[in-house]
C-alpha cells in the first residue's frame, strides 16, 4: 500500500506508549529531558504500525491529522508518523493556494494572447516603394 503524502487526516486504531526502552531506562533526549514514544495503527492504513513520538491527542479512535512516511535506518525501512503542527496544514494549504493561483494566471495570460486585437500595421510610403517627390496629387 502507498503511503499518503503530506498532512493526511487519519483514524487511530491501536495506540501503545511507551516511556521506556529494552534496558527498563525511561526515554530521554540529548538534553536528559525524558520524553514517550508511540506506535499506532491507523484504520485507513491497514495491519502496519507507524512509530513516533507520543503525544496526548493520540487516543484509539481519534481522528487527527499526521503526516505518515517510511525511513531507511541501518538498512531496514521502517513507517513512521509525525503529529501535524497547525503551521504545517498552513503550509499546506498556502501551497495549494499558490498552485492555483499560478494556475490561473497563465491561464488569463493565455486568454489575454488570443483576445487582444493584434496593431495593424501600415507601410510608409518608403515601405512601397514610392519616394515623397512621386507623389501623383
């Protein structure tokens, strides 16, 4: 199954958290800070656990929006998921907007080519051939 790109809004299934690893340490980041992580199954997403870290929204059949994606480390491709920030789905949507905006001007541009009268040119009398001392009145 492909995974959904972007932020994507997706039900829980099955969510365990886990606040420590194998050797019974609690998690904690670079700064000694402990933190959770998770892993989660998604009901549009089928049997597979994603991983991530914890975050209070995340409850069984909850709807929340996720970006979902697959990492390569050591050699073995594991899915992941990242709780959405409200400037990313902003993000998002500005993007699309922008799309859609340049979509529409080319389009106008294009109309713009095809409706405006093209100048009509007229030759001098150079152009024709006739010198201003020619002139038959």
């Amino acid at each position: 199954m492909e995974l959904p790109t972007g932020t994507t809004s997706l039900t829980l299934g099955k969510v365990t958290k886990y606040t420590e690893g194998k050797n019974g340490l609690p998690y904690k980041d670079k700064n000694g800070r402990t933190f959770a992580r998770a892993s989660v199954r998604f009901v549009e997403l089928g049997e597979d656990y994603f991983g991530g870290f914890w975050n209070d929204k995340l409850e069984e059949g909850a709807k929340i929006d996720v970006e979902v994606y697959e990492e390569v480390y050591e050699g073995k491709t594991y899915k992941k998921f990242r709780v959405a920030k409200k400037e990313d789905k902003l993000d998002q949507e500005l993007a699309g907007i922008k799309n859609e905006l340049t979509r529409m001007t080319i389009i106008l541009r294009q109309i713009e080519l095809n409706t405006t009268p093209k100048k009509m040119h007229y030759p001098t009398p150079e152009e024709e051939g006739i010198t201003p001392g020619d002139d038959p009145f």
